[in-house]
C-alpha cells in the first residue's frame, strides 16, 4: 500500500534532510500501519537506510481505514512540510475526489486546514466535473457511516507489540483502554475459553467410540489416513515391549492429521531406546513431567529410586500451531486405580493431559487401551475416541466402562441420582 501522499523531495531537499539526519538523527516519528506499510516518512526512512541508521523513533497507527490512513497521511504532510499554495490544494483536492460525500467542515477537520477553503475548491473541481455534487454529506460526528473501530496509536512499539496489533480484534480491545499485549492476552484466554467449551448429548452417539480387538503391529488398517487430531497412549513399560514404540510411530504418522500430535507416556528404564524408536516416523517435540503423588509412587529396587514422575514425551507430525502448553501435568494424590487394568492411569490424571491439549470435538486413538482411562477421558469431555488393545477383554472392559460412565456423568448433569 502506498501513502505517498507528495511527491518526492527535490534533490538539494533530499540532500539537506539527510546531512540533517547524519547529524541530529530522526527527530520526527516514521509512521506505519500496523501491517508495516508506511503512512508518513518515506524519506525519512530511505535516508536512514542508506546511513546504516537502525533506530529511529517509530509510531504504530492502528485500526484505520484506508481513507484514513491516506487523510492522516495529508494532515501530517500539511502541518509539517514547507508546501506552496499549490501543493496544499492539491493535497485538498485528493482529498476532496477520495470523499466528496464529506462535509467541508469534516474534510477540514481531518487535514487541519481551514473549511472555507476546501469549499473553495470543492467549488472549481464541481465546476470543471472533476467531482460530481453529492446531495447527502456525512455530518462531523460521522453518524450515517459509524466507523468500524477506533485507531489508537502506539509510540516506538516493541516486536512484540507489532505483531499483536495486526490482529484487529486486539487493536478494537485497545481502542476501550489498555496496552496491545494486555489485549492480546485477554483476547487468547477468551478464544481458548469458546475452543474449550462443550455440551454432552443425552445419549452416547455411536460413532463418537469406537473400540477395536487389534494388535499395533497389524498397522490398525481400520483407522483411515490422517483421521486422528491426537494419539494420547500409554503403552506397556517392559522391555519385551520397546519394539512396539517404533510401530507406535509409524502408525502415528499414518494417521494423525498433518500437525496433529503423539502424546506417550512412557516408564523412565528404556527411555534412550524409546526416544530414537518414536522418533522415527515422527519428530520430537518435547517431554512433559506427569506428576503422580503421593503414596501411590512404585519403587525401582533395581535403580534404587522411588518414583514420584513420569515423562510423557511429545511428537509432532509437522510443526504444532495449537494452543500453549504448560509442562508440568498431575494426576491427583494416590489417585491409583487399577480397578478396570493392572496397569491403569488416573482418570483426573488422563482428563488433565486431554484438557491441555485438545479441544472439544477432536478425535483422540488410543491404540493401547487398557481399561479405558483415556476413552473415559476423551468422551465425558466431548471429543470423540478410537480405541484398540490386543487383549478383547480388555476391549470389553473399556466398552462396559465408557458406556456407564458416560451415563453416569450425564445423570448426573439431569440432576437424576445414579
Ligand atoms: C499400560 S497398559 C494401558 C493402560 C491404560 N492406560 C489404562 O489406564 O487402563 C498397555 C496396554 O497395551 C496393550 N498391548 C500390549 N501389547 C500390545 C500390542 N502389540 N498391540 C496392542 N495393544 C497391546 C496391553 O494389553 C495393555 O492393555
């Protein structure tokens, strides 16, 4: 976008600016957008460019319109730079064929200049047909075309500050008080807030779970490519079982959606060899500590530890866009059921990672069921869930559980004792 408003500065003007910058450095603002288009300063800016001039003082105008951004433009130009009478009605004139539907007294108000004589000219270009006679004016207060949101204005913005401002909601946020980054941040809380809301049907749809008797090294055909926003597993710990992580990530990267994340929690023994095998088919991303107080911490007599954590080691599938994470995730204190899996997870535990990091409606596979905790999980909080295990039991298990959980939950919510 250009808001050259004038033309270039002459040679011995250009020159003259610019032995003056090398000397005093930028001593008036260079003004943009918030998109980084220039509205005033063009050679202001070139001038520091050829100097090697780095730091200048800067002004952000955001939330303007286009003609706005083009009158403030003309003001700046007006008030501040030698211009000869001719030049000052020619700013008027571009003015006056932008918005002939404005009042003298409005057009004035926004270039600074007196209302009589932008009449003066709104005359010769009406009648020379340069501009047509508008029979309706929009009044000062701008009442017939309420502008859209208020510009606010930001003196030497930090990087940071740049980038919030582009969002206009941010910029309409600022316009009620506030800095850029206090409204970007109350902003994302409330977004994240709606992403996070949900409402349970009565009855469990059908196909919101689905549970299959599958071993992972079969490839679980029956999930479809790039179905799954997230994979949130648990496998076996042992080490018979480490081969199984490499076909845990292969089929990670057949069928999460492109972005989408593998999310394993996996023992502390065999960690170096799980991580290279995970890392196969999907890139690593992080490791998150799951806490697990209280009594319930087994003890390691081989390692001499008492275990009070454990990793849970994110993958990604492309690069991750979604929401912030916090590291550190919990189950609650000797909260450690094993009543549905010897090997079963918290289900506080379980509905914290599936809060963290996916939204409501998602579709979460876990392909080492077990009891169900994930399912459980995933279902009470409105996303929808693959399961598979080897063991059918274990996939019966899961079945009975989700199902009366599901009832229970919802019960509960009617207000019916259950
Ligand atoms: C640690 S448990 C999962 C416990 C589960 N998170 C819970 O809270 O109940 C691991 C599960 O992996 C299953 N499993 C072991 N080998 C498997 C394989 N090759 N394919 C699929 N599932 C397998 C086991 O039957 C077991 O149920």
């Amino acid at each position: 976008m250009d808001y050259q408003v004038m033309p270039e500065l002459g040679e011995e003007e250009y020159r003259e600016l610019k032995e003056d910058i090398s000397q005093r450095g930028v001593m008036v603002p260079i003004e943009f957008d918030e998109f980084g288009n220039i509205l005033d300063g063009h050679h202001r800016l070139k001038i520091c460019q050829e100097l090697g001039i780095k730091e200048y003082p800067k002004v952000i105008r955001a939330g303007m319109t286009e003609e706005e951004k083009r009158t403030h433009a003309r003001k700046l130009n007006m008030a501040r730079r030698q211009l000869s009478q001719e030049q000052r009605r020619e700013l008027i004139r571009q003015q006056l064929k932008e918005t002939p539907e404005k009042s003298d007294r409005q057009i004035a108000a926004g270039l600074g200049v007196d209302k009589n004589t932008v009449n003066k000219q709104r005359k010769v270009m009406e009648g020379c047909g340069e501009i047509h006679r508008v029979s309706t004016t929009v009044d000062t207060l701008g009442r017939e075309q309420p502008r859209r949101r208020k510009p606010v204005t930001i003196f030497n913005p930090s990087k940071r500050e740049e980038r919030a401002i582009q969002n206009p909601a941010v910029v309409e946020r600022m316009a009620e008080g506030g800095s850029a980054i206090t409204a970007a941040k109350q902003i994302a809380r409330e977004e994240k807030a709606e992403r996070k809301q949900y409402t349970l049907p009565d009855e469990l749809p059908d196909d919101v779970c689905k549970l299959y008797t599958a071993d992972i090294r079969g490839e679980l055909k029956m999930i479809e490519d790039e179905s799954v926003d997230y994979i949130i597993t648990d496998p076996p710990y042992p080490k018979e079982y480490v081969p199984l992580y490499e076909n845990l990530s292969r089929l990670a990267h057949r069928v999460l959606k492109p972005g989408g994340s593998l999310i394993v929690m996996v023992g502390q023994s065999y960690l170096p060899e799980v991580i290279q095998l995970l890392g196969k088919y999907m890139a690593y991303h992080w490791c998150l500590a799951y806490l697990t107080p209280g009594g319930q911490s087994p003890q390691l007599w081989h390692k001499r530890t008492n275990t009070f954590w454990k990793p849970v080691l994110w993958y990604t599938k492309g690069d991750y866009t979604g929401d912030y994470i916090g590291d550190v995730l919990k189950s609650p204190p000797n909260d450690n059921d094993k009543q549905y899996h010897e090997w079963g997870q918290s289900l506080g535990g379980m509905k914290d990672i599936v809060e963290r990091f996916t939204n409501p409606g998602n579709t979460i596979l876990d392909p080492f069921v077990g009891g169900g905790t994930t399912g459980v999980a995933a279902i009470t909080m409105g996303r929808k869930f693959i399961g598979t295990d080897i063991e059918k039991d274990n996939i019966e298990i899961t079945k009975k559980r989700v199902k009366e959980t599901y009832a229970r939950s919802q019960a509960r919510k009617n207000g019916v004792a259950g």
